[in-house]
C-alpha cells in the first residue's frame, strides 16, 4: 500500500500542530505528531480499520479517532493500493459541510 497525502490534509496536520504548540506547549504537540504517525503507520498495515462514513461524500471515505486524541479524526480512503488521507479534523465540527464540498 502507498500513502497519499492531501495537501488540505497537510494543512490540518500543520495547523493542529501549531495549535497544540501555541495552547499546550511542545510536549504535547509532539506528542500529536507522533499520535498521527503511529496512526497511519496502523492504517497502512490494516486500512479497513476505520469507520466507513456514509453520511460523507464522496463515497469510501472512512475515520479513526486519533489516540490520546479521540476528539479529532482522522480522514481518509482506500483508492486500489493506495491509502489517501484527506483531512484531520475535531469530531464536533460539521463535518459534512466540511467534506463534502
């Protein structure tokens, strides 16, 4: 499988960092980063893990919560062999105004 970043997906992941450094300090903004990384090294190996979200468009989109995190998911698909990540996001949002424009 290969991995495919967004690069909306790389905005949120360089957003949230600076939000946890700005809010929080750099532990915990390391801590994040690391969190996403774990995260997709686990979705590499078993992308069907995440939840597959029919309330979003287009289809096949799918969500896992990010650990120590769980308040922020994270987006992505599954296009033939490649894992496509699409955004990373707080749970609380509209998420359909958010994803499916």
């Amino acid at each position: 499988m290969k991995l495919a970043f967004s690069s909306v997906f790389e905005a949120d992941f360089a957003e949230l960092v600076a939000y946890f450094q700005d809010n929080a300090g750099s532990d915990l903004s390391v801590r994040f980063e690391n969190q996403i990384c774990e995260l997709i090294e686990l979705l590499m190996q078993r992308p069907e893990l995440g939840r597959l979200r029919k309330d979003l468009k287009p289809d096949g989109i799918r969500s896992f919560g990010v650990p120590d995190f769980r308040n922020y998911l994270l987006f992505y698909q599954i296009k033939g062999e490649d894992l496509v990540l699409l955004r990373l996001r707080y749970g609380g949002m509209d998420l359909p105004a958010l994803l499916n424009r």
